[in-house]
C-alpha cells in the first residue's frame, strides 16, 4: 500500500509506455490522480464509469468538469444519450479503437467489471431479448430467486451469486435466449483486449471513515453545482426505466421535484445510497483486484 505521500514517487517510475488504470470506489479521488498523472507524463484519460457515459447526468454522476476536460483529454465521456443502451460489451468496443491508436491511455473509474472485461476478457454472449429479461424479472417479483434458480444448469448455479437478482436474471435470461449455460459461455471467453500484466494497474483505497463524509460533501457540493437543475432539465422524460436513471442521486432529485420528498430527504436518501455503492465497490476490488498497486487515499 503506498501512502498519499508517496503518490508522486510512485507516479515518477510509471513507464510512460503502458497503458495506466486508475480504480477506485466513488469520491476517492480517481480524476485529480489520473489529470496529474495526464499532465505529468501525457495520456488520454478514458472512462471507465458505467454512469458517466450518459450525456443527460454531468452534475449527478460527477463526470469531470469542463475546466478538468480542458486540463488532459478525455475519451468516452458524456457521449451516449440517457435513453440508450449500453453495456460492458459496448465500452470494450469502444476502447479496442482507442487501444490500436498511438497515445496511451488512462483509464479510469468505478466500474470493476469494465476493467475485469478488458484484463481477462470478456464472454461473447449474444444479446438477449428484451423481453426475455422482463419474464425474468416478473418471475421474480412474483416468485422470488428460487424458481429461476432451479431451472439454470448445474454449472452455471454454482458460479453465479444466489442472492443477487442481478446475477440470476443474467444467467436464466441467457440460458433462454441461447439455449446453453452462462458458464459455457464464460469458458470461451476471448482474450482480453489489455492484458494486466501489460498495463500499469493502480486502485485508490479508502477506508469507509474517511470516505463518507467526503461522500455527504460532495452531494451538497452537486447541489451548488447545479444538480437540482440538472434533475428539473431531465424531469419531462424521466423513466426509472432508462439507462441513465441508474445514476445516484438521479432518482431522489427527481422525486423532490415531484413533491414526494424534501430536499433534505433527497440528500439523505441518495448519501445513503451512495455509501453502499461505494462498499460494493470495495468489496469488488478486494476480492479482484488484489495484485493491484494499492495507493492509500487518506494518507
């Protein structure tokens, strides 16, 4: 673990001939850390953000500012519309051209999956059915996890996390849509795009006690920045149903606006909401990212 104060040091002996990812949970300081490393040795900063890809939540999803594009560039930020699809599948497309080009890149953000799909490769599964998914999902409000469970292929139920919805949709929706186990899938998995072993990997931790109140001062610092605004702009096509409608915060701003909760509850609603994303965060990068370099946030 290096400590903050060591950052630099650390940062001086990156070879400027790999690629750098830059993890972390929510508010650790992952877009000051890689526009430094940017300024210092040069590097285009790619997301690495499932939320921060939407073009309709810049306050909420606490993509970089204008004056912090204008400080290194920026790649995959912003660019898709709130009403769009995408997927991890989507975003390794996207980075394949940005890998073949001639500058290197800084890839960061929150979103483990993205840097596990790019360093170990990622299932080619086909597309599944819309409709398919929501069968999955009406099953389960209606029966819970277990039925679904039962029908998947031994394989594919011991790999997969019982009591995450989430995970169980996935694997019964493609077992549907394709006929074989998600597992069989997974076994052919292609090889990564950006080996590890290539790639000058880094994971900011924080500890829970000195991230959270950096989490409850960054919802008031989004408000003065105009997230409220931002919410009242998205207000006329707000759907729960949308891709973007994942970003926190997103939900309880526009409940606000529409008089179902105060401003204040808002805040709490969507702090708390935050506090737990960021601990599945940190779950993910303990458990796969541990021959990472861990660089200590409150050092």
């Amino acid at each position: 673990m290096i400590a903050r104060a060591g950052w630099s040091a650390h940062l001086a002996g990156i070879s400027r001939e790999r690629h750098v990812l830059i993890a972390g949970p929510t508010a650790s300081g992952k877009t000051a850390l890689a526009i430094e490393l940017a300024q210092r040795q040069g590097g285009v900063i790619v997301n690495a953000d499932a939320i921060q890809v939407f073009a309709n939540w810049r306050v909420v999803t606490a993509r970089p500012s204008v004056e912090e594009e204008a400080a290194a560039p920026h790649r995959l930020f912003g660019h898709i519309a709130g009403d769009q699809p995408y997927s991890t599948g989507a975003w390794l497309r996207e980075v394949a051209p940005l890998l073949a080009g001639p500058e290197r890149l800084i890839i960061t953000g929150g979103t483990g999956l993205y840097f596990t799909a790019l360093t170990e490769g990622l299932a080619d599964i086909p597309p599944v059915p819309e409709a398919i998914r929501e069968t999955a999902n009406a099953r389960i409000a209606a029966e819970g996890l277990a039925p679904l469970l039962a029908e998947l292929d031994a394989e594919s139920r011991a790999r997969i996390d019982p009591a995450n919805p989430a995970r169980v949709t996935r694997a019964w929706s493609v077992l549907q849509a394709t006929g074989r186990g998600i597992a069989a899938w997974q076994d052919e998995t292609p090889p990564p795009l950006l080996p590890l072993d290539q790639t000058a990997p880094m994971v900011v931790s924080a500890p829970k006690e000195w991230l959270t109140p950096r989490i409850e001062r960054r919802f008031d610092l989004m408000l003065e920045g105009g997230a409220l605004e931002e919410a009242r702009d998205n207000l006329p096509l707000w759907s729960p149903d949308l891709p973007s409608a994942k970003a926190i915060g997103a939900p309880e701003l526009i409940a606000h606006l529409r008089g179902e909760m105060t401003l204040d509850e808002a805040r709490e609603a969507a702090t708390v909401a935050t506090r737990r994303f960021a601990k599945r965060q940190r779950t993910w990068f303990r458990a796969r990212m541990r021959h990472w370099q861990h660089l200590s946030a409150d050092a």
